[in-house]
C-alpha cells in the first residue's frame, strides 16, 4: 500500500488519541455521584412504593454509598427471590454505573404498563448500588490528571496527605478474605494492590455485610476492561463449584441477549477462585450465584456510545432477572416450629453440594431461602443449632418448588421434656436389636413415628395411636438394611425429624 494511502487514516488516528489525551473528564453523559444521588430521590419521590433509597454503607472518606431497592413494596423485606447488582468497584469503570442506571429506569418506565417488567418489580427484590467506590469515582470527576486511570480507593498509603498516582489506593476487588495470603500484589502502587490486610476497605466491608444480611439469590458486579484481554464478557463461578453448570446455563442464556457497540453478542467464560476478588469470597462462603461483567473492551466512550453501551447491557440483564423469576429452583422458608420465628438455617441439597462452597444460609429477617436448580429430583437438607435436623425430599419439574420447613427445637432434658416437645432417646447409631424410646408430654395429641429414606420414601411405620404421658419403647425392622434413615414423629401440628443411622 502507497505510504501516502495510509497517512491520512494515520493522521486521524494520531488526532483522536491527542483529543483524547487533552480531554480532562468524563464525558458529560456519565452519572456524576451526585446526579445518581439526585436522580435515586427523583424516583423514589415519583414511585414511593416501588422505590426504597439506603446506603449500602460509608466510605473510607465518610461518604454514603447509595443503594436503591426496587419491588412492589419496596422498603418491606418480602420473600422474594433477590437481585444485587452493582458498578465501579473499579473507579474509573463506570460504564456499570449508566447500565445499573438504565435498567432502573426501565424497570420504572414500563411498570405497569408492560406485564414482564411489571412481573420482575413485583417478583423480585432488585438492589442496585450504582457507584461503590464513590471516592474513587468523586476523583475521576474531579479533573485530577490522573482521572482516567484512577481505580483504586483512595487509602492514602503512604500517609503523606496528599493523592499519589499510582502509589495510593486499594484495589476493592482484591481486598477481601479470599486466598489473600497467596495474592501478590501486596506492592502499594500497583493498580491490582491488596490493601494492608483482607477487608481493609470499608467499601468492601460494605458489600459483605450486606450480602450476609439479605442473602440475595444473585450477585452482578459491573466492569469494563482496563487492558483488552477480556471483553463483552460474563464470568461465572468454577468448575469446582456444585453450581458450575446452573450458572454456565443463566450466563450463557444473559450473553445471548446482550449486545456490545458493534451489535456481537457477549461471551460467558467461567472465572477461577484464586483471586481475593468479591467473586471468590461470596460464592466459595455463601454459595450465592456471583457473576462479572466486563462491560465492552475498555472504559471510556465519548458522545452517544456512552448511553448506548449502557442501554445494551440493561437490556441484556433483563434476561437474569427473567430466569431468576422463572426458575426452576427450590425455594422456601425456615421457621421454629414452635414460634413461628424465622431461621437463618443452614440448607443444602444433598445432590449439589460440595466444592468447599457455603454453608448456604437462609436470610435472617424472612427464614427465606432460594436456590437455581435443573429440572430433577433432590434432597433438602435443613440444619441449625439447637434443633433437629430436617430431610425433606423435593421434586424440580418447572419453575419454583416451595418448600416451607418448621424446625423442631431439640428437646434438652430427659427428667424434663418440657410442656410440648416429645422426648426421644435415640442411640445414633442404632444396632440391630437395639430400641429406641420415645416419650410424648403431657397434654401432647395421639402420636406416630415413621421411617423414610434419604430420598423421602417412606420405609415403615414403627408405631401409631402412641398416648401422651408415657414412655413408648419402639423396635426397628429386623430386615431393615444399613444406612442412613428419617425418623419422623408426628403429633398434631408438630413433627420431629431426626436423623438415624442404623447398623446390623
Ligand atoms: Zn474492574
């Protein structure tokens, strides 16, 4: 090619870059902090009941994060399946922060109205935090030379008073208690540095409380990519993970329907756990779905690209928030069986468990629990302190199965089993020949006991008709196999689970 063909597209090449450089902000079409601040009271003032404004917590400087619940009783924690997104954990990627924006915006616009945005307001708990590292992002804006590339917090590392680029900050997504040991950024000015010591950063601190608090289904951290290595991009957990699979199917559905600049559709890759990122640590200790997006292929776009690559992704995370409400999945609620009170018990389904993930945990206010399944048969297993454990088989067929389990409180005392609870002496495990006894309190209603096995079949009827105020002695089958059993008693209302390992 002549050398004078390739100049001109050289010469604008060159032009764009300088332009570029003399640029001091952000382009005008990015969400400042106080306009997000602004337009949150905005909504929430035109749509009191769809919108609750809070604060996911305070930064290091003292300022409020800003965190918005949308769902048909906004400020009311109901028992719907929760969503958490939230952007610019990373400073300086705030294309996040316009797409959290724009799916807020067209959750509002078409409630009401259009009968699939108005199932997800009302089906769903969907919480977005659009700026978390909002003094990071307070720089970016402020014109300071190194606001395009600022992506830390702003940790004064060195104690010197002053903003050092790169040498203070901490990288919020390397800041938490995972693996962080084995994490080697422990260099103050690299752009990827751990902090001092895991949760450093209130910012981080901030998420983890929350997530711990609400125990949302759904976790969507929003990024754009600083180098290009990864773009137009949904990561989900590893392979490792019992949820792997689900999560490949919900990504690769979300990819599917969101477009980058160019019109191509995104891509979904599996992340590693190895990194002390929100990622690892949230999905390794609570089991919750964690997702990344890496927004496009770097972070800034001038003019009408900026509302554009935002419009894309909202739209694209319509198709999440469609597949958390459809399922299929389990969900339920735990109580004390003889307060009504809601547990945070543990629950796990025996046929997806392990990988060193969890424990899964109900949320504290509701009891509630969900899980995103395949369609099949599973094995509820619900477990708290202080209370028998609870076997309950569940059948995934479409959608949501409920499953609502009241736990019994364990009965403590032998002398005294108290006014309600039976007393069961159970020797774990139980030998051939060896009986189990059974004591119902006074006033307690007639009694049975029953076996089932560990995938809920019933196995025999050890007893009916048993009265209150005296001691039952019960024998098991002598053709009964070894294994692990469910020994349930009922009485009126009130049932006893427990678990029964059984040995010839
Ligand atoms: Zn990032």
């Amino acid at each position: 090619m002549p050398l004078r063909r390739i100049l001109p597209p050289l010469a604008v090449i060159v032009l764009v870059a300088l332009l570029a450089r003399a640029q001091t902000v952000p382009d005008a079409r990015y969400w400042r902090l106080d306009d997000v601040n602004q337009q949150l009271a905005a909504w929430a003032a035109a749509h009191p009941e769809l919108v609750h404004v809070t604060t996911l917590g305070t930064s290091g400087q003292g300022e409020a994060i800003p965190l918005v619940c949308i769902s048909d009783h906004a400020a009311v924690r109901e028992r719907e399946p929760g969503v958490f997104q939230h952007a610019a954990q990373h400073a300086n990627e705030c294309n996040g922060t316009g797409a959290v924006m724009d799916a807020i915006a067209r959750l509002l616009a078409g409630y009401g109205d259009d009968p699939a945005v108005t199932a997800r307001v009302d089906g769903l708990e969907l919480w977005f935090a659009p700026i978390v590292n909002v003094d990071g992002h307070r720089h970016v804006f402020s014109g300071a030379p190194s606001w395009a590339d600022w992506r830390k917090t702003m940790r004064d590392n060195d104690a010197d008073g002053e903003v050092d680029f790169p040498g203070d900050g901490v990288d919020l997504n390397r800041n938490w208690d995972w693996r962080w040991d084995e994490y080697d950024e422990s260099d103050p000015a690299s752009q990827k540095y751990r902090g001092p010591f895991p949760f450093s950063e209130a910012e981080a601190r901030a998420l983890r409380d929350f997530v711990l608090r609400e125990r949302p289904l759904v976790v969507v951290d929003y990024h754009s990519p600083v180098t290009i290595s990864w773009t137009d991009e949904i990561f989900y957990v590893w392979p490792s993970s019992p949820d792997h699979l689900i999560a490949r199917d919900v990504a690769l559905e979300w990819a599917d329907a969101t477009r980058n600049r160019h019109g191509d559709a995104y891509g979904a890759i599996y992340a590693f756990d190895t990194l002390p990122k929100e990622q690892c640590w949230v999905h390794g200790n609570t089991g919750i779905l964690v997702f990344l997006v890496e927004i496009e292929d770097r972070c800034w776009f001038t003019g009408a690209t900026v509302d554009s690559v935002a419009h894309r992704v909202a739209r694209g995370s319509m198709t999440l928030l469609d597949r958390v409400l459809a399922g299929p999945g389990v969900r339920g609620r735990v109580t004390d069986a003889v307060t009504g009170a809601p547990l945070a018990a543990e629950v796990a389904l025996a046929e997806l468990d392990g990988g060193g993930i969890g424990p899964r945990r109900c949320d504290q206010a509701t009891g509630s629990f969900e899980r995103l399944t395949g369609t099949g048969n599973y094995t509820l297993r619900v477990s708290m302190r202080d209370y028998e454990d609870a076997e309950i088989p569940v059948t995934v067929t479409a959608g949501w199965s409920t499953i609502d389990v009241a736990l019994d409180p364990i009965a403590t005392a032998v002398d005294d089993p108290g006014p309600r609870r039976p007393w069961l002496d159970l020797p774990n495990p139980l030998r051939a020949g060896q009986r189990l006894t059974l004591r119902l309190p006074a006033g307690a209603s007639v009694a049975r006991a029953d076996l089932y096995d560990v995938r809920g079949r019933h196995v025999t009827t050890l007893a009916t008709g048993l009265a209150a105020a005296s001691d039952h002695r019960l024998a098991v089958p002598r053709d009964l196999a070894d294994g692990v059993y469910l020994l349930r008693i009922r009485s009126g209302a009130s049932t006893v689970a427990r678990r029964l390992v059984y040995l010839h």
